[in-house]
C-alpha cells in the first residue's frame, strides 16, 4: 500500500486504508488467540491430522477485503500510481484467484502458505527494479527518480515545487578529506533534506507571514497565556494599549528589519479598537511615520468582535479597506462561526481553528469537513489559513486539500522579534 501510494499528494486515503488494515490484522490476530484454545481457524488431531475450524474463512475474507482496499485507492490516485505497482496489480488478481479457487474445490489442499510466497515474490520483482532510480552514495531519488516523480505529479495534477541546492566548493571537501567522507557529507545532506521538508506557503515555498502576538511575564518569569490576562485587561479598559503598542512595536520591526523574507504581519484587533471613531486616520498615520505600505500589515478578528455590534464594526472595516488594510477572519469553527458573517465582509483570508485541524485525522466526516470549507472559500474568493498544525502529516493533508497557508508548531514556535531575524523557515 505504501509503494502504490508514494507518489500520492493527497494522503487522506492512505491514512484511511492504514486504519482499516491495521483493524483487520488485529482483529485476525485475536481470531489467532482464539484458535489456540478452540480451533475455531484450524485444529490437529491426535494423529497429526489437519482440520479447519468453523472459522477458516476467516483469512481468506480478509485478504479479499485488503485487496479490495488496495484496488479503490488505485482506482482512485491511478494517474500517480507507478509502473510497477501498475504491473503487480495486474499480474496479482487473476493468480490469487485461481489459487483461492483451487484450495476450496479440494479441500485436501493447503495452499495458504503458497498464495503469500507468491504474493511476496511478485512484489519484490515488481520493486527490485526500482533499485536503478536510488542513488548509491546517498539513497535518495536519481536523475530518472526525479523525472519519474515530476511526471506522476503532472499526471495527477498536483501542486509542487522544485528546489535546487547546490553545494559550493565541493570539490575541496574530497580533495582535502578524502571521497569516503564527501561522501558521508552527502549522505547527511540527503538526510536532512528529506526531516527538514514540507513548506509552510505552499504557492511560495517558505514562510511568508507573522502573526504578532502578546506575552505577560509573572512575577517568577514565566509566561502568562493571553487567555488569562487579555480578559483582564479588557475588564480595566486597557486592551486598547496593548493594540497600539503591538502595533507600533511591528511597524519598529519592519522597519529595522527591510531585508526580512516575511511578507506581512497581521496583528489582532478587538471591539475596543472600532470604538475610536478616529482609528483609520491613525492606524494610517502610525504607519506612515514608520513608512510601512498598508498591504504590509492585515488586522485578524474574530466573529466574537463583530458580532457585538455588526454594523458599527462592517462601516469600520470598510472604512479600513478604503485605506488600504486587509483583514483575515480568526478562529473560524469555534463558537460564533458562521457563514453569514464570511458572506457580509471581504475578508482576505479565513484561518481555520486548530479545532478543525486536530479533528480531520480523527474521523472521515472531520477531513471532509475541513476539505469542503477550503473549496468553499476558495469558491467565495477568500484564501485559507489553517492553524494549529504541530505534524507533517497533518500538513501534507492540508497542502493535498489546496490550502493556502499554514501556520503551526510543525514550522515555527513563537518567538521573539530578535530570533525572528534569524529565523529562514
């Protein structure tokens, strides 16, 4: 299954067929247990003689069912599948068949035993030929492995990218410390290669965007979640501060900070902000003072602040965008989502909640749900932000269903502005 499905962008039918198997093997594994004291599979008598049980069907049920799995995630991804998962697919079946059918005409027979060695045979003569597109040096994919995975991406008109490293000077690594350890050099290289891979903008191939976010010390150093204290800054009418001093400490970032390959930064906002009538004006000329272009900078709010007072807050986003400011939808599948909201404002982008993420590996109906509201904003013309991604499998998910941004723990902790300068993700 993982052979057929290696050339696969979208992963949610490998994890799915996993599942399943791994539901089966276990359950044939108990059957397994079972038969030690009851025979239900097969049972030996006193002369030796082989017997099968009420039960011995049973192997052959589940191997029809695995097959089945196997055929419709061919049938599905079949313009990325390879050559020679195509040919051991099309020599398997009818074999198999004919040697299921055999040993239940004669029942004399025993033929479990051959069916799994000539599986096993016709697999590994399948992929033995892969061995010419590996690398010898390094073990990763060749010239012909490259072009061969290139072609099944077209076939199945996937999303990629193409990223050329070149290392400089090589040559002097064989000359001054011998070829064996060039070629260590580059082995370790391939290695990290394939850990430190997949992107987090997927269109653009590197981390594009920052979020800016506010941290409380206590008095023993540590950090206090926002959660705890942004509440009681709201409740002592001093969340307004904190917006404007973010706001400004961002624009001091970039400002000092031009050769960054972050692309904008989007900075929080709550109601108290759209209860100053002047805050166009002012946001424009804080941003002016530090000559930051106004698409450099995108407001997120929640439906939360907006439903508070919903026409007060579309006159002031729309006075906003007049200025230049975008503003992306935060925390969508939570609470007050709605689909009335996205449809009265021209957010940019929707970020959907880590809630929405975490249940997508969890159940069928979670991934076509997440994979359904990316469709469906995209079709709205918004963009998708999905947060809270800490694995690569969850984001090779998301990138498979067309997402256009992710934002996670599996690309970058928060951090400081002074690691943030450093930071090449």
């Amino acid at each position: 299954m993982l052979n057929m499905l290696e050339h696969v962008y979208d992963q949610y039918c490998i994890v799915r067929a996993r599942r399943m198997l791994t539901a089966l093997v276990c359950l044939y594994t108990v059957l397994i247990f079972l038969n030690l004291e009851d025979g239900v599979l097969f049972w030996f008598d006193g002369r030796g003689g082989y017997h099968r049980g009420a039960l011995n069907g049973a192997g052959y049920a589940v191997m029809l069912i695995e097959m089945f799995f196997v055929y419709v995630c061919y049938f599905k991804h079949r313009s990325s599948v390879g050559k020679e998962m195509k040919h051991a697919l099309k020599v398997l079946p009818p074999v198999v068949i004919m040697l299921v059918v055999m040993q239940l005409m004669d029942q004399r027979l025993l033929l479990n035993g051959i069916i799994v060695a000539f599986v096993d045979v016709v697999l590994f003569i399948s992929f033995f030929s892969q061995r010419r597109e590996i690398d010898s040096v390094t073990g990763a994919g060749n010239r012909d492995a490259f072009f061969a995975e290139i072609a099944h991406r077209i076939a199945g008109k996937q999303k990629f990218q193409i990223l050329l490293i070149v290392p400089r000077d090589f040559g002097v690594i064989n000359q001054r410390y011998g070829h064996q350890t060039g070629n260590e050099y580059l082995y370790a290289m391939a290695s990290w290669l394939e850990e430190a891979y997949p992107v987090y903008c997927p269109d653009k191939g590197c981390c594009h965007s920052a979020e800016a976010l506010v941290r409380l010390r206590d008095g023993a150093g540590g950090f206090l979640s926002p959660d705890e204290f942004i509440p009681v800054a709201e409740g002592i009418g001093i969340v307004s501060n904190i917006f404007w001093q973010v706001l400004g400490e961002v624009c001091r970032f970039i400002k000092q900070n031009p050769d960054l390959p972050i692309g904008t930064f989007s900075v929080n906002m709550s109601m108290e902000q759209f209860e100053e009538p002047d805050l166009p004006i002012r946001i424009q000329r804080l941003l002016e003072a530090w000559e930051i272009r106004p698409d450099t900078i995108k407001f997120e709010i929640t439906e939360r602040v907006i439903s508070e007072d919903a026409e007060h807050a579309k006159k002031m986003i729309h006075q906003l965008e007049e200025y230049g400011f975008h503003f992306y939808l935060d925390d969508f599948g939570i609470g007050y989502s709605n689909f009335a909201s996205v449809a009265e404002y021209r957010f940019e982008s929707i970020k959907l909640d880590k809630s929405l993420v975490s249940i997508m590996e969890k159940a069928d109906k979670g991934y076509d749900i997440v994979h359904g509201l990316i469709r469906l904003f995209h079709e709205m013309g918004m963009k998708v932000t999905a947060e809270g991604v800490e694995t690569a499998e969850q984001s090779g998910m998301l990138i498979g269903m067309g997402v256009d941004k992710i934002q996670g723990f599996c690309y970058a902790h928060p951090m400081p502005g002074a690691e943030l300068k450093h930071f090449r993700g």
